[in-house]
C-alpha cells in the first residue's frame, strides 16, 4: 500500500509499506494491505511503519489518517524522524 506522511512544515514522507501502526484516539491500529476505508483522529504518540523489510517510526503530538483504495494519508503535527 502506499504511505504518505504530510506535517506543519510542508515536508512530505511517501513510501510503499507492509503495515503500518498508527496511535488512534480510540486506541492503537494496525493497518494492512486490503484494509477499508476510514479516516481517524491520531493523538500524541508513534507511526510505526515497515517498508521494504525495515521497521521505521516517527513521533506525532496530534493529527488525523484517512485509508482508501491501499492509500494511506496521515497529516500531522509536530513530526520528529526516530
């Protein structure tokens, strides 16, 4: 599926990913090839994501994901790489 991290700054991060984890306000998921649509509201917390068989995260204080047709749009706040 493809993975687009867009933040307050501009910067944009796209890739192509296995899976993603993503910090729900209602809880933690997981996001997989084939999942259905939904948007959701993300609080502060971790992106974990695996692309092309290494595991990589980033740091998000607040923000939101909409998943539709194996596109994953994520659109954040205060983003720091780990």
């Amino acid at each position: 599926m493809e993975l687009h991290i867009l933040y307050s700054d501009r910067k944009k991060l796209s890739c192509s990913a296995a899976k993603v984890f993503f910090p729900g306000a209602a809880g933690a998921f997981e996001v997989l090839d084939g999942h259905g649509a939904m948007i959701t509201p993300l609080v502060a917390g971790t992106i974990r994501f695996e692309s092309d068989g290494q595991e990589h995260s980033v740091n998000i204080s607040r923000g939101f994901v909409k998943i539709e047709n194996n596109v994953v749009k994520a659109t954040v706040e205060a983003l720091a790489d780990k």
